[in-house]
C-alpha cells in the first residue's frame, strides 16, 4: 500500500494563483493599518485556498512486476566448431536456471540464426526483436551467448539495461583461411586478369610461414603450388573458355586448424569476347553485300575487314593503267596465310573461284577451320556453278555439296525438326510471319544438321563441326530481304548473331551440352540435345554424396531439372558423357571468414552500460544486483539493474479537508479576528 496527497483545484490554477495574491495584498494593507487582527485573517484565507485546492489522500495497491532478462543463444554455423555447441547448450541452460531461481525475475530466450543471403550472425536484429516485444522499463540485462562474430552490429538497437558476451570457444583456437580478392564477375577472353590471394593464421597459430595451394579450373585436377602465410599474392589468371568458369582455391587442412570450411574460396568469372574480328569476303557487288556490311558494322563489338572484287582479272578497264585504279593492293597474303587465325569469322559472301585467292590460300582456310576457326558460307548461283567453293581446297569442309541446280522461285523459310531443337533456330520466331526468299541452292546434305530448309523442304541452312572448328553453308543469298523488310521481313539480325556465337563456341548456344545456374542455393539444370530423349543427372555434392534427378522436357530439344543444395561449395553434375560443375553459395561464407571466438566486436555496443566479456570456459560468472549507472561486470560476476517496475491494481481517494470543517475553521477564525479588533 503507498500513500500519496494529490490536489484536484476546484478553480484554474492562474485563478487560485490570482486569489493567493489578492489575499498577500490584504494581509499587507492590514499590517500597514496595524489591524491587531491580520493573524487570523490570513489563517483564514489560506484555509479557503486550501479548501479550493482540494488536497486528499490517495493510497494505491500496487504489484510488483517481474524483471526481464533476455538471453540471446548464438546458434550460427559457426557456432558449430569444436566443442562450441557443448559450451553454448551448457551455459544457456545453467545461465537461465540460475535467473529463474531469482525471485521476481523472467528470462526471455532468444535464439539467434544465420541470415539468409550470406548476412552472417544477426544477433542484434534478434535482440532488437526482443525489445521491441517486451516493456523496456522491466528489462534488467541482456545476457548474449556466441563466440562474437557478430555481423550485424550497425542494427544495434538502443539498450535499457546492460549487456554481457559469455564468449564461446577457446583461448587456444587457431584457424587457416583461404581469401582472394578483387575477383571480376567478367573477364575478356585471352587477356589476363589478376587475382590477389592471400592466406592468412588467426588465433593462436603455430607460426608457420609457408603452406601449399591447390588450383583447380571447372572441377579438373587441381594444381598445387607454394605458397607464402599472411602474405598477398598476385596471380594472373587467362581464362580457358568463353562462359562461366569455376576455379577453386584450396589449401590443405593443417593439424589443429578450427575448421577446413574456409580452406577453400570458389569464384566464377565469366568469359567474354571483347571484340568479333570478322573477315567479310564479298565475291561481287549485289543487293545483299551492303546488307552484309551494315549489320556488321552496327555491332560497335565488331571489328571488320571487308574484301570486296569489284572487278574480276577478266574484265579489262581499257587501256587504264592497273596502278590508276587501285591506290593499295589489297593484303590478300598477309589476310589468308599470316593473319587467318587472327579472325574468329570468315565469311564467304556469293564468292566463287577466279584466281584472286590461289588454291594455296582457301587450303588455309581449311586448316583454319580445323585448327578452330569459324566460316559462313553465304551461297548465291556461282556456288552451283563450276567455279564453285565447293570444288576447290575448301570443299572437304563444306557439310553441304551443290547439284548444280538454281531455283529461281519465291519460298518461305521454314525451321526443320532439328532446327527446333538446335540452339541456333530454336525460337527464331513464326515462321508463317517471315518474308519470302526468291533464290535457293539446291544442296545434297554431306554431313552435318540441316537446321532450315527452303522450296520443297530443301536444305536452306547446314551446320557442322570440322576438326576443332564450326562451318555453316546457308543455300540462299536473299537474307538480306529480311532486312528490307520484304513481305514483313524476317529475324536476319538475330539468326546471324546465333550463328556467330554458335560458331565462336559459346556455351549457352551449344546443341549438346549440360548447363546449371545458380539462384541462392538452388540450381536449374538444363540439358540440351539434338536427340529425342536424355538419361537422369547426378549430381555430385562438395562432401561427395550422389543425387540422381529425372529431366523433364520444356521443350524440343530442352531437358530440365531443380535441385536445392543444402551445401555450400562446388557441385559436379553428369549426365551420360556431358559433364559439368557449378558452385552454390558465396565464395567464402561469411559465417567462417572469420572463426575464432571474440569479444572485440561486440565490446562497442557493452562498453556505454558497462558491460562486460566472460570466456564460458573460465565458468559460469556470478550474477549481482547493480544500481543504474555503476559498473555492471566484474572478476567473476555480471551485474543487472533492477527495475522495480509494478502494476497498480486499485485505488482510494479521501479528501484532507471536509466542506464542512473548512466552513467552521474558516467561520471561526474571521469571528476571532473580529472580536479581537474590535476590543483593540
């Protein structure tokens, strides 16, 4: 029971400060008059105020409440390590059966996860959401169980009590990591990008300076090298392939380390071409040549060096001399011998044999293709003819031979079976939206897929692999209507970039091949295949364990399948001959960037309610009751503040001053005044 006098004024306040003044002003005339009778006026006058003031009594039963300390457990994967998970259990539960055996005291528990997208430890998110859900006046302390990597400490929230780490782990831990830095998500291909590596002790490490590090590229046998402790490393890496490329950094476990979940640092750089060197090699002026040349010379990544015979050796300019006509010879040698293999595309645009390129230089070409090069094969009449492309050194290599018969006749361009399941043709469009051609080739297929065909289901476009290169022999030379628009046009721009990238071997556009990418955690794998059906994938995990998924087909040609990795790390999948890798979470997780246990972290956010860090295996510290603003830890012990908070359950209100004993003081005293002045 507490007990209070409250004042519940009958009138304003400024109107009782107003009478309070009025009454000091009558008390002083009384004196000046010398009125032997002021005493009791004024005791008069104030009991009237007092009466108008209304004091009284209030008494109140109050409850006490109950303190709240919140104990937040850090149950992050790196609290895994050792012998952490003991500890952390151990002490939790001892800490709170020790609270809860304090009379007026209640433990709120808080369990502290990884956050998702590689956020590490939110410990004081969690603790903020305790917080916010409980009566700051009754929280007493704050109680954080982790072995201090703490990364989220900008979230921490504005403390009403002090907070203590019982810090997990040992004194004695030292842990090994794996760190690169600067990796790019994109890299040119055949230029050289630098990693810096590095290789760093934490904790109490044994103090070696040198250890070896493995080097694998797309999950093959990895290389290892010597490599220096605490000190960076640049190593220049030329990535082996356009696409993603997945090269993995690893050091071997040493005797003692903490964890090996940091040894390893897995990144993917993706390759990119930074310029298409192409050689355009026009056999004369037509309709479709500036086409060629635009759609070229639009792609600001193209670099384009463009042969044009503008007049054949047979045709002679009358008696102008050959000097007169051309200011440069054109490098034909330096083109087609020295410098072939600088371009990654050649195209022949309706180029038929006259002499200019000697049969020395299109043999070249072949080889060229075999050694990996790229050739389109733009066919117009002269290709059926006997100076054609296809009787020279370069025929072996040509997946189409021409019958010598030339339609003349307008056809639609059609996508055949194959073609819809080839990455090249595959979702060109509709067809029944395209214009119309005017000229065909008539080939006989000799290899290779017919992906388009044209008047009466005739091979319109052929493409093969040759040796280590790609050919492709389109039988038409009126693409370039497309690009007209005749008849509504057709997609020329993007099959001609298809074709391009197929032939400059680009991952995404090959028509066998095994592809997965990653979301998070999760992978989508898609197999794509000219054939009509595709086995199950396995799927190899970073600890070794085999998953087998059945592939569904989404389309012609297009297998796919879902899997959720529940590790972190690189992932094989195999699917009959076609295998690839593909890494799953982040390259080094943040969890274990840093592994050994301390209180450095967390000491800004203890240090203004004066907090304190104990090592659980030091022991359990004791617990003290502190008065708000003294030290709040000590050698052995953790304060917390009471907060004497309570709940009021009812009150009662008796006035001090009765109306009628207010009027009889009141009456009382104006009558002794009067008599007294009145004998004076």
């Amino acid at each position: 029971m507490t007990s209070t006098i409250i004042f519940d004024p009958m009138l304003p306040m400024a109107v009782l400060i107003a009478l309070a003044v009025l009454l000091l002003v009558g008390l002083g005339l009384a004196l000046w008059r010398g009125l032997s009778g002021w005493a009791l006026r004024a005791l008069a006058g104030a009991a009237l105020l007092g009466a108008i003031a209304q004091p009284a009594l209030q008494r109140e039963n109050r409850a006490a409440l109950d303190d709240i300390v919140i104990v937040a457990v850090d149950a992050s994967d790196s609290q895994a390590l050792a012998d952490r998970p003991d500890q952390t259990d151990e002490a939790a539960t001892a800490l709170i059966a020790q609270l809860e055996a304090r009379e007026g005291t209640r433990v709120r528990r808080v369990d502290i996860r990884n956050g998702t997208e590689n956020l590490g430890t939110q410990a004081m998110t969690e603790i903020g959401k305790a917080l916010a859900e409980e009566p700051r006046a009754r929280v007493s302390g704050i109680v954080l169980i982790s072995d201090g990597q703490v990364h989220d400490i900008e979230a921490t929230p504005s403390l009403p009590a002090p907070m203590h780490l019982l810090l997990t782990g040992s004194q004695d831990d030292w842990d090994r990591r794996m760190v690169v830095r600067n990796a790019p998500a994109f890299a040119i291909l055949g230029e050289e990008v630098t990693l810096t590596l590095r290789i760093e002790d934490s904790g109490a490490a044994p103090g070696d300076s040198e250890t070896v590090i493995d080097i694998a590229v797309d999950g093959a046998e990895p290389q290892r090298f010597a490599m220096p402790i605490g000190e960076d490393v640049d190593l220049p890496v030329r990535l082996p392939h356009a696409g993603r490329n997945v090269i993995e950094f690893s050091t071997p476990e040493a005797e003692g380390e903490l964890t090996t979940r940091n040894n390893t640092a897995l990144i993917q750089i993706n390759g990119v071409r930074d310029r298409l060197r192409v050689l355009l090699v026009s056999g004369e002026p037509h309709a479709g040549t500036r086409t060629w040349r635009n759609l070229l010379k639009s792609d600001s990544s193209v670099d384009l060096v463009h042969f044009t015979i503008l007049r054949p050796p047979e045709k002679q300019s009358g008696n102008v001399p050959v000097s007169e006509l051309s200011l440069i010879a054109f490098p034909t040698r330096e083109l087609f011998l020295d410098k072939i293999d600088d371009f990654d595309l050649i195209i022949f645009d309706r180029y038929k044999r006259r002499g200019i390129l000697p049969a020395l230089y299109l043999d070249n070409v072949r080889g060229y293709i075999e050694r990996g090069g790229a050739v389109l094969i733009n066919a117009g009449p002269d290709f059926a003819s006997a100076d054609s492309l296809y009787r020279s050194p370069l025929g072996p290599a040509l997946p189409g031979e021409p019958t010598a018969r030339v339609i003349d006749r307008a056809f639609s361009p059609a996508v055949t079976d194959v073609g819809e399941r080839h990455p090249v043709t595959a979702g060109l469009g509709t067809p029944q939206d395209w214009g119309r051609w005017l000229r065909q080739v008539e080939l006989e297929p000799t290899s290779g897929s017919v992906v388009m065909s044209g008047v009466d289901d005739a091979p319109l476009l052929l493409l093969d692999r040759v040796g280590e290169g790609r050919v492709a022999l389109l039988g038409s030379d009126q693409a370039w209507l497309w690009s007209r628009g005749y008849e509504g046009g057709g997609p020329q721009l993007e099959l001609l970039r298809r074709l391009a990238h197929w032939m400059m071997k680009e991952p995404d556009l090959e028509e066998e091949a095994l592809i997965a990418d990653a979301t998070g955690q999760t992978m989508r794998i898609t197999r794509r295949t000219l054939g009509e059906a595709v086995g199950d994938v396995t799927v190899t995990s970073p600890s070794g364990e085999d998953i087998t998924l059945s592939l569904t087909e989404t389309a012609p040609g297009r297998f796919e399948a879902e899997h959720t990795g529940a590790e972190i790390g690189l992932y094989r999948l195999t699917e009959g001959d076609h295998e690839t890798v593909i890494g799953l979470g982040p390259a080094a997780p943040r969890e274990f960037e840093a592994a050994i246990s301390t209180g450095d972290v967390v000491a800004p956010v203890l240090e203004p309610l004066r907090g304190g860090v104990h090592r659980v295996e030091d022991g359990l510290p004791r617990i003290r009751e502190v008065r708000e603003g003294r030290p709040a830890s000590g050698r052995g012990w953790i304060g917390l503040t009471p907060r004497n908070a309570y709940e009021t359950v009812s009150v009662s209100t008796a006035s001090l001053l009765p109306v009628w004993l207010v009027l009889m003081i009141i009456s009382a005293l104006i009558v002794a005044a009067w008599l007294r002045e009145g004998r004076s």
